[in-house]
C-alpha cells in the first residue's frame, strides 16, 4: 500500500513525488525504530487489557510486532521510501503480515502523541548514555587530582599567573563544572520522562484507555497531564540541547587549556602519541588535533540549540509539522557530545604531566605576591597598604632583574621595617598552598575533601542511571516476551 492510497479518502489528486520527498522523515526516523515498535507493543496491550480491540486481534499484532522487532535487530526489516515516516512503516508491515487486524493497532492514538512518545524514549537512553560518558571524563579528572595533590602549578586570572594552586584543585574545577553537566541532564531527565502516548491527536480519545498502563509498561514515571501539552511540548528537546551546548563549552573551555598546556610555551603536559597527529611537512609536530576538534564541535553543538529555541518560538498550541524537524539537530548534537566526552577521557587519562616544569613556572614569577601582603597583614598592617608595599617590591624586582624570594631582608626593609627573616618561610610557594585551607581551598586538606564530594556525586549518579537503565531494560524484556 503506499502513502498515497493510505490518505486517499480525502484526496483527489495523487501527492507528487517531490511533496513526498520534502515532507518524509525516514532519513532522521529510523533512530525511532526500536521504540516505535516498544510504544506499539505496549498500547495493543493496553487495548486488549481494556477491551477495546478482541483479544485475538491484540495477540496476532503482539506477534506480528515481535516479529518485527526481531527483523529490526537482524537488519532485515526493509523501509518503504514511499511511505513517510517510521510509524506507518511499522503499520503497513505489520498489516502485511497479518492482515486487516493490524490497522487496529492504531485505535486511540495519533502520530502526534507516537512521535512525542518515540523520542522521548529514544532521548532517555541518550540522556543516560550522556551521563555515564560525562562520569567518566570526571573519573579521568579525579584520577589525574588525586595523583597530583602536591603539583603545584600556576593558577591563572587573565591569563596572568595569578596564585600557586596545585593541580588536582585545577582538574577538580573542570570535575565540578561537569557534575553540573551530568546533574542537569539528570534534571533533564526526570521532566521529559512522562509518556504522552494516548494523549492522540491533540484532544485525547473517546475509547476508555489506560494512559497509566502504557506509560508505566514503557519505564515512565506516568503520563502526561494535559492532551494538547503533551503532542506539542518540545520543552524537554530544547532542554537537552541547552544541557549539551553547555557541556560543549565546558569541553571547549578544556580543550583550550590543553592546548595551551601542550605547547612549547607551557610545556605542562605531553599527550600521549596515539590522541595526536603529525604534520605533512614539519616532522618535528606533535598537534593536539582531538583538543581541537572538540574545541571546534562545540560550534555545531551551540548551533543545535539555536535551531531549537528559534522553531518553537512561534508556533500556536497544538502540533505543528515545524516539530518534525526537532529530531535531527538534537541527536546529531548529542551524537558529537558523546564521542567529544570519550575523547576527551582518552587524552586525560593518558597524558603525562611535566610537574618539574608546572613548579618552575610558578617559581618563576611573583606568584607569591600576595602572600607577601598576608604576610605583612599578620604583622598589623592593613590590607591594602600592604598591597601597595609588595607592589613597590615587584617593581623593584623587575627593575633589578630579581625575584621576592631573591630580596634580602635589607631590601625587604626599604619598603616595610616589619619585614624580618620569617618572611622566606611565609612566601615558598608550597606553604602558600598549604596556607590556603578554606573551604573549596587549593591546600592538600581541601582539596582531599572535594575529591570526596566529587566522587560521592559521581558515585550517586552511577546508581542513578543504573536503577533508570535496569528499569527501561526490564520494560522492553517483559513487552518483548
């Protein structure tokens, strides 16, 4: 049967092949495939529950759509170009397997609540894989903090060299900024994860269904509230693409660092040989290509959100066929978050870090400038003279080619009398570190304590998704069965 005898009740003419071609879906559909057939599953069963198909009926399609679910598997369930969507590829396969019986599998829904329910299963087990794929760059993260509690290195405001911090307190900032991430897609979760299959096309139906039974036979919480909400929410689509374009800045923002880090003007860290590339004509390369992508994918991803925020912003309540064009950009911008991620974790965990050159950066400078002023605080001068009086030091460092650590105490004194021999103990950069022990801190107690917050959180997601995975499993094993 083909799309145009499907609607030819109503039409005339035949469709032309290009209005065919300009309105079909398949393309981006067939990521639905698994939970059309899941959603089909559990409202026939639903129908025969409530009696409002025959039960003989109920059970040829049950059969007909495990059949099918096991050709999608197998690779051998064929698409029909001709028909425009994965839903009525579905029916009409199933109608030719077992007859007239299969177009009551339709009873009581529409595409409109079909599609809305498709995706959001399809977006739960995106969301989750999301998570579990941000949790382990954060493990990547956390390994490199707890192996390097006692690196210290540069920390920067402006790109400047700001103060000593070690870097396990650096790479548990970039841990912190990702369990956001993760915890926003978790967010995420919980409000897409309502089911509005039965709501039909816009106004519900008259048959008597269970909304509840099919909406729990599927892993949702529950069904959605109100009918016309429920085919043209794309709230939770927007959503996702929001968490994913801001995941991608994170990463971005990393990427940029490592960069940074891996060149020869840092020279922080060195990847590891197989997360890089060569040059075609200089030998000497070694380009951070990965970090680089990743910092360039981020402009798709962001762009995906745009794409959403701009196709629901004037649409009338209800459906409108603008949301056929939800699916695409948002899977393609959770596909590159995904692969970024694994990336990502790839390059952290395998990169060598340079501790010797981290240390003779910070060494290097003035990083310890405003420990000197602390210093002078705890002698009874008020804070911002004594900023003034260390920064009449600096500039007498670099007139005189020199480094705080290098003053004598003579020359300490010219610009503060209350500067004695403790003052070399007070400004060595690890006891500016170890000094720093407040709460969210860079000293080793500090950041002992947000490797232990990190891992807690990370660890309560684990279960998390576990439990939601475990529970759609258990679904799809009893409608399958």
């Amino acid at each position: 049967m083909s799309q145009q005898a499907l609607w030819s009740g109503r039409f005339e003419d035949k469709m032309d092949d290009s209005t065919l071609s300009f309105t079909s879906s398949l393309d981006v559909d067939v990521m639905l495939s698994f939970y059309d057939v899941m959603g089909s599953l559990a409202h026939v069963r639903m129908l025969k529950k409530c009696e409002i198909i025959p039960s003989d009926d109920a059970d040829r399609i049950i059969e007909g759509l495990k059949t099918i679910a096991a050709e999608m598997e197998n690779g051998e369930f064929k698409m029909d170009e001709s028909l425009e969507d994965i839903h009525t590829n579905v029916e009409f396969r199933l109608t030719d397997m077992i007859g007239p019986a299969g177009g009551k599998l339709h009873t009581g829904r529409s595409r409109n609540d079909q599609v809305a329910t498709d995706f959001r299963m399809y977006l739960r087990d995106m969301t989750l894989e999301t998570v579990k794929n941000i949790d382990l760059l954060i493990d990547s993260l956390i390994t490199i903090a707890k192996d390097n509690g006692d690196t210290v290195m540069p920390g920067f405001t402006h790109m400047q060299h700001a103060q000593p911090v070690t870097l396990a307190q650096h790479m548990l900032a970039h841990a912190f900024k990702l369990s956001r991430d993760a915890q926003r897609f978790l967010d995420a979760f919980e409000r897409l994860n309502l089911c509005p299959l039965g709501s039909a096309a816009l106004a519900g139906t008259t048959y008597p269904i269970d909304r509840e039974m099919t909406a729990r036979s599927l892993g949702f919480k529950g069904p959605t509230f109100n009918s016309m909400d429920s085919v043209s929410d794309r709230d939770f689509v927007t959503e996702l693409a929001f968490c994913a374009s801001l995941t991608s800045i994170h990463l971005s923002s990393m990427s940029e660092e490592l960069i940074l880090w891996s060149s020869q003007e840092f020279g922080f860290i060195e990847m590891a040989d197989k997360y890089t590339t060569g040059s075609s004509i200089m030998p000497q390369k070694k380009n951070p290509d990965i970090a680089e992508l990743i910092r360039g994918r981020s402009g798709a991803i962001n762009g995906s959100l745009i794409t959403m925020l701009m196709m629901i912003k004037g649409l009338p309540l209800s459906y409108n066929r603008d949301l056929q064009e939800d699916k695409k950009p948002v899977m393609e911008s959770l596909d590159s978050l995904n692969s970024c991620l694994t990336m990502m974790s790839k390059v952290i965990s395998t990169m060598k870090v340079r501790s010797d050159v981290m240390l003779s950066k910070v060494t290097s400078g003035f990083i310890n400038a405003t420990d000197l002023a602390d210093y002078l605080v705890t002698k009874g001068v008020p804070f911002r003279e004594a900023h003034g009086i260390v920064g009449a030091s600096v500039r007498y460092c670099i007139d005189n080619g020199k480094k705080l650590d290098d003053l004598s105490v003579e020359e300490f004194n010219k610009f503060s009398p209350l500067i004695t021999d403790d003052v070399y103990q007070f400004i060595d950069v690890r006891n500016c570190v170890e000094r720093r022990s407040s709460f969210g801190g860079t000293s080793s107690a500090s950041t002992d304590y947000q490797l232990m917050i990190a891992i807690q959180e990370y660890m309560a997601r684990e279960d998390i998704v576990r439990q939601e995975s475990d529970l759609i499993e258990s679904c799809w094993d009893e409608l399958l069965n």
